[in-house]
C-alpha cells in the first residue's frame, strides 16, 4: 500500500479516532484485499514505530479531556495513535518538530477503537493477529516459543486461585512436552490462543483458523466452576484441557490429541482422578 493511499484512508477519519471515523475506516478496509489490509496494518505500525522513536517521550501531552497525563505507558500509545489519525500534515509536524505534539491537543481517549478495529478486519480479512505481527510495542520481541497460550476470566465471578494454578501448570506442562509439541506440529500453525470465559447462559465453541495461528474461544456457562472443592477444580483444568484438544483436533482435522501430561490431579492417560 502506498503512502498516499494509507492517508486517504486515515482521513475518512475526520482527524480524530472516534465511534463515527471508526466505522467508516472499518467500512472502507473491508473492501479492500487482504493484501492491501495487510499493508494498511504495515503502515500504521510504522508509523507509530517512527512516532515512539522522537524524543517526547515522558513529557507531557495535551489531550481534550480535563487534564493532561504524561507520555508514558497506555497514555504515550494512545498519543501516538492519535497524532497518526489526526492526518499526514499532523504526523509529519510531529516528526520534524516533536514539541508541537507538547503543544497541541490529542483526543487520545478512544484510541484503542482504532487498533480493535484495524486488528478485527485483519483478522477476518486477512487471517493475521495484530498483536502476533504488527503491534509497533509487541511485535518484534523475542520469539513466541508456546505453541499453546491460553487465557481465562469471567464478568460475574472470579475464578478460583486453585483452578488458575492448575491451569497454569498443566499449560506449561502441554508446552514443554515433546510428544504434544509433535502433536502440534499436524496443525502447521504457529500456535493455538484459547480463551476461557466463564459468563455465558450457555456452553459456546468458536475455533478460527488464521494463517499463522488459531484462536479457540469457549464460553462457559455461570455453573461451570459450581461448588467444587480444590481436588475438583484441579480436574476440571484437565477435563477443560481435554475439550479444548479434541475440539481442535475435529476442527482442524487432525489425530487424536495425546494423553495429558502426568500431573498431581491427573494420571497419564488424561482422565481426571476422583
């Protein structure tokens, strides 16, 4: 994608990253190829990388609400996105001269519509996760070396700290083994992202295959946790396991998945103990 054609496409913004301009941009990148989606993403992880790389960070920036917070952390990246939806003419004063961005003023507050929406077409269009292969303060880091990344959480209740520790080991444990890693390895993907979230009136599954990974949502009914005690919670993570891998397996096509690691709640064949 061209320099001029990313700009057309930041000005349907109107200046500001905001509800409204949102939509339109996501309008206009669902049109596109997943190719030129692709190069959009590029461009404003370049752009943001160029934004980091000037000296204003830590200083202060002005921004539209009641007062100004310092450029550092979320407050400097939403900053960042701002000066880049505000125009070329906006990013390029910015990069010549990085006091005009201390002097001027950013509606910063919304920022992260504009990267949830950019990372929503990518990913549906084009099959990329933004956070895996362009976020400008992710991407490039040392590489991912999990082939299985999960994540849980609830809006109703939180989960169990005997639960979370056994998720946490047995995921480790699935990462370091050699004979799941093989396993893995039918899939020709990167790695496997699931979520567990437990808010749901009902049991919900949504696998996506993308081109590098895949992403494996389930939604769990509000008696998913139930009354158990600790020994239970730590075969559900096993039992939890085992859904996710055959859910993967019918979805990609592949063998049956292994037996699960031995662990102190669960024997070698993957069947949770009483």
């Amino acid at each position: 994608m061209t320099d001029d054609v990313f700009w057309e496409l930041v000005d349907t913004l109107g200046g500001v990253i905001d509800e409204d301009g949102v939509e339109v941009l996501r309008d206009r990148l669902s049109s596109l190829t997943a190719e030129q989606i692709e190069g959009f993403a590029a461009q404003l992880s370049d752009k943001v990388r160029v934004l980091a790389a000037t000296p204003f960070e830590g200083g202060p920036v002005p921004d539209t609400g009641e007062a100004a917070c310092p450029s550092l952390g979320d407050s400097l990246e939403n900053s960042l996105y701002a000066v880049v939806a505000s125009g070329r003419e906006g990013f390029s004063a910015a990069v010549e001269d990085p006091s005009t961005v201390e002097e001027g003023e950013w509606d910063a507050g919304e920022a992260e519509l504009l990267v949830d929406t950019v990372a929503t077409v990518l990913w549906d269009r084009a099959g990329l996760d933004w956070h895996d292969d362009f976020d400008p303060f992710l991407a490039g880091l040392p590489a991912e070396t999990r082939w299985y990344a999960t994540s849980r959480g609830s809006a109703w209740r939180s989960a169990p700290r005997r639960y979370e520790k056994a998720a946490h080991a047995l995921d480790q444990a699935l990462n370091d083994s050699g004979e799941w890693r093989a396993w893995w390895r039918q899939a020709s993907l990167d790695r496997v992202k699931a979520g567990i979230v437990v808010n749901s009136d009902r049991n919900r599954v949504r696998i996506e295959r993308g081109r590098r990974i895949v992403r494996a949502e389930f939604e769990m009914d509000r008696d998913y946790f139930g009354e158990r005690d600790a020994a239970a919670l730590e075969s559900l993570v096993a039992e939890e396991a085992l859904m996710i891998m055959h859910a993967l397996a019918e979805r990609l096509g592949m063998t049956a998945p292994p037996p699960l690691p031995a662990g102190s709640r669960w024997p070698g064949d993957g069947t949770p103990r009483s």
